[in-house]
C-alpha cells in the first residue's frame, strides 16, 4: 500500500492480475443478501433527499449489492436501474422484480443524460480504475443531476489509529481508500461539483480490541466482522430518540475533525 504525498489516499502499488482478484459471484450468500430493518429506514431517509433532483424519474444504482437501496427508491415511486457484478446479488434482485444489468457499469451501454440520481454505496475503493467509473457516470447523468457515494476515508481516526491493521486496509477487496481532498480532486477532474462531503461514522470494536493488546477488530481466534458490528452499532444507536441524539452529535464532532471512517459525498454535474 502507498499514500499519495499531496492528498494521502491510499492505493496498491499494483493491481492484482485475475487470479488474485476479488471473486464477487462468492461475495454474496443468503446471509448478507438480508440486512436489519432499521436500514431499510435509514435508506428510506437517504431517497428522500434525492427528490430535489426528480426530473424524468430515474435512479441508477452502481453495485446495488442486495438490492435495498433499489426497493427503497422502488417505495418512493423512482423508476430504477441498477448495474452489479455479482451474479449470485444480481439474481438474487431479479428475484425481487427489478430488471438489473449483471457487469460493469461501461457494459450497460445507458444512453446519455439519462439519470436523475446515480448512487454508488461502498463501490470505488473495489474498482481498479475509480476515474473510468465515475467518466461513465458523469456521461449518463443528466447536466443538473446528483451523484451520491460513500466510501471508507483513508483519513478516519481508525485509520490514524490503527494504520495498516485496520480492517479496511484489504487488498485485493479494497484497491484504494480515499482522502476527502483525493476524492474531492477526482470528483472536479470528472467533471462534478462537490456539493457536500461529510465524514461520519467509527466502529470502536476495532479500536477497543486493539488498546487491549489484542488483533486489531477481533477476539482472540476470530476474525473481526465490521459488518455485522456495524449493524449492531447502529441499531443500538437508533433504538431511543437519546441515543439517536447521540450518534448525530458523535457523527457532527466526527466531521467537524475530519475523523469520521466514511465520506459521504453529495455531488452535481
């Protein structure tokens, strides 16, 4: 791994040829494909900000994974397209009524200016070529309309703290981890207006485990699952009006700092 001098994202000093890379078509089983009801509201929250941008209606989402972003603009009347590289995630959200394009996005071939919203959720640190993705993305997206993403940030306290050890850090599975001044660099050569970047978020698992002297994010023998603590974390904080309080003011001092482990990008062509 190795940091770029002037904006500090992380990248791999080499892509991984095909044997090395990540196998997505074993990414998803019936275990992950299922997530929590509470995000379902999250997401629920997050596509009604969207509706600013309504114009002709359309949504993609890029690496729509189970799908629940999808079902979420789907409840609010967006008419949707989604684009993964997954097979097993790609029938798994046809199973659910939506007709989805299994590769890449550059594969689908979508007509210019055609979308209102593009989102990506958790997608350019998996790609080898970020700048491709987001060329593509800036073609099919109308003038006018909105890219919203996340993706870790090379930056976060998790990051300061644990350095290499953080989970995140994962190549093959994560090429590159981005810097909110990386990002924010890459978005403006594409072609987009940053209009918001907040950095938000921490897992203390990781943080905790690796003060008491033990692997960084996982008990003793076994290996640390952000995922599922994650969700934990989350519903926890989401279980009273209080504690929602809470995480919002830990999520506003996170990107005060510029600590929090994720961006969360709002941007315009």
């Amino acid at each position: 791994m190795l940091a770029c001098r002037r904006c500090k994202t992380l990248f791999t000093s080499h892509l991984p040829d095909a044997e090395g890379s990540e196998d997505y078509d074993s990414y998803y089983n019936e275990a992950n494909l299922t997530v929590p009801e509470f995000i379902n509201q999250r997401l629920d929250e997050i596509v009604s900000g969207f509706s600013a941008y309504r114009n002709n209606g359309r949504l993609l989402d890029v690496g729509f994974g189970a799908g629940t972003l999808l079902e979420a603009a789907r409840r609010a009347k967006w008419e949707t397209y989604g684009v993964e590289v997954a097979e097993s995630a790609v029938e798994h959200v046809r199973s659910l009524g939506f007709e989805v394009f299994c590769g890449t996005l550059q594969g689908a071939g979508y007509p210019a200016n055609h979308f209102d919203v593009v989102t990506a959720s958790e997608v350019l640190e998996h790609v080898p070529d970020p700048q491709r993705v987001l060329q593509e993305i800036v073609r099919v997206l109308r003038p006018g309309g909105l890219l919203w993403m996340t993706t870790p940030h090379a930056r976060g306290v998790s990051s300061y703290l644990l350095g290499l050890k953080w989970s995140i850090v994962s190549p093959p599975e994560h090429l590159q981890l981005f810097s909110a001044l990386g990002v924010k660099k890459m978005l403006d050569e594409n072609g987009f207006r940053c209009m918001r970047l907040a950095t938000e978020g921490v897992n203390p698992y990781e943080l905790i485990q690796s003060l008491r002297g033990g692997p960084a994010g996982a008990e003793v023998g076994k290996p640390h699952d952000r995922v599922a603590t994650g969700y934990y974390l989350n519903e926890v904080l989401l279980a009273s009006r209080w504690r929602r309080l809470f995480k919002s003011a830990m999520n506003n001092m996170l990107n005060l700092s510029r600590l929090g482990d994720s961006l969360k990008i709002w941007a315009e062509k």
